[in-house]
C-alpha cells in the first residue's frame, strides 16, 4: 500500500470535488506549482493510487427517475450465463460480487418501474432476484478515509 502524504490527500480531495481542476489552481489550494501538482499526479497514476479521472452524471437529467438495488443469486451452473447478462445490460450502473446468500448486488437505473419486468424476466430462467428501489442516498461515491489505520476512531 502506498503512503500518501497530506498534499497526496489534499490533492486527491479538489480531485474528487472537481476532476476538471486545472493544475493551477490545485496548486493554490495545496501549495504548490502546477508543474509539481502535475508530477505528484503522473507518480499517483503510476502507482495505481488514481485510476482515472471521471464526470458525475445525473440521471435524473437523463430521464432515469428511480435506482432500485438487485440482489442475484445464479442457480445451479448459470453463474457464467448470469455474469454475462448482468454485463450486458446497460441499465445496470453498478455490480459487486458478494458473499452470503446472493452472489451479486447490483444497481440499476429506471425511467420507470414497469422496466423492472423487462430487465429481470430473462435473468429469471437462471437466477433469483430480489429488488429493493431506492429512496434516498445518504452518501454517493464517498472517498474512503485517505489514511487509513486499524482501529482509527475507535476508543479503547
């Protein structure tokens, strides 16, 4: 695992509020040049620390009105068939592989409800599914702590 340091961890933070950031102005929050806010950038993508640099869509702009969560659980040698249709379908944002009960939980996108039957009825030749629409979300694509160590926060 890599150590960052606190301008590591400055820098990833205006990252994470504006991906578009110019280097410039980075530097002016974190205290350094440009330049040297660009090489600290080129070492964090060599080490894997920063993967990639994205827009924060809304869907609701899109038309998308509801998110709803899908648990799937494959029978008994569909998990290839299951995957493969998990993948190739475009309204599912999101996808983990699990432990416990399912195999899956993923998210997916809705213009309306009356899609669910159209998304799921193919999955259920191979697959239960239990799905729970989305009311709210406390917290989207939070960074996780930028230093992490065992038991932080904790009091003994």
């Amino acid at each position: 695992m890599k150590v960052l340091d606190q301008t590591d961890r400055d820098i990833i933070n205006v990252l994470a509020a504006d991906a578009r950031a110019p280097l410039a102005e980075i530097g002016k929050t974190v205290g350094l040049s440009g330049p040297a806010v660009g090489e600290r950038l080129r070492r964090l993508q060599e080490a894997g620390v920063i993967e990639g640099f994205t827009a924060r869509i809304d869907p609701e702009a899109l038309g998308y009105t509801m998110e709803a969560i899908v648990r799937i659980k494959p029978r008994s040698k569909q998990m290839h068939a299951v995957e493969e249709m998990i993948r190739l379908e475009p309204r599912l944002t999101a996808c983990d592989r699990v432990t416990g009960e399912d195999c899956f939980v993923a998210r997916l996108m809705l213009v309306k409800v009356s899609e669910l039957d159209e998304i799921l009825l193919p999955l259920h030749e191979r697959a239960e599914t239990h799905t729970s629409i989305v009311k709210s979300s406390l917290i989207r694509n939070r960074l996780p702590d930028l230093d992490p160590k065992p038991n932080k926060g904790r009091k003994t």
